[in-house]
C-alpha cells in the first residue's frame, strides 16, 4: 500500500504520482511496515484521474531502478531523485493498481 504524496503530475502519457510507501502485504495477506519514496506512473484514464495528494493506494510490485541515460553530461535525473530519497520506479497500464 503507498500514500499519494504530491497532486499528481500529468504528462502527455501518463499520469507521474510521487509516493511513500506504507506497507507492504505478502500472499498470506499479512502487512509488513516499509519506509521508502518512489514514483508510479499510471495510464491516464477515468479511474486514475480520481487519484488525489492523501490518497492510498494498493498496488502490485513492480519496481525498476532508476538509470541515468546514456547521455555524457546530461542531467543526472537519477542523482536528483536520489536528492530526495526516491530510488525505484513503476509502471502500470489499467491494471496492476486500485483506489
């Protein structure tokens, strides 16, 4: 389970939420209480839409670190992220997620 931290950010394919990670719940259907920041990106749609700063969500796992692009001397998104203690990502199409 992870709680909405800031108003969602709309970007051309989908919806950036920034999230704090509350809990986690095995196949026994047991919680296990985490710490941790990461960011969800979901498929802009109706249902996603709903989805509000203070809102908690339950969502399958499927975190991907973040990587710096290939780029010499870009930004170093990844390092920025780290900045604020967010280290994973994930994406998720009309599934994977619910309110």
């Amino acid at each position: 389970m992870v709680r909405v931290l800031e108003a969602p950010i709309r970007k051309l394919k989908s919806l950036c939420l920034e999230i704090e990670l509350v809990c986690a719940i095995d196949t026994l259907n047991q919680e296990h209480y985490r710490e941790g920041y990461a960011l969800i990106y979901l498929h802009p749609d109706a249902q996603s839409g709903t989805i509000r700063r203070g809102d908690r969500l339950l969502i399958n796992n499927q975190w991907q670190s973040i990587r710096h692009g290939n780029n010499p001397g870009s930004f170093n998104y990844p390092a920025y992220l780290r900045n604020k203690q967010i280290y994973h990502r994930a994406f998720y199409r009309h599934s994977g997620w619910k309110k």
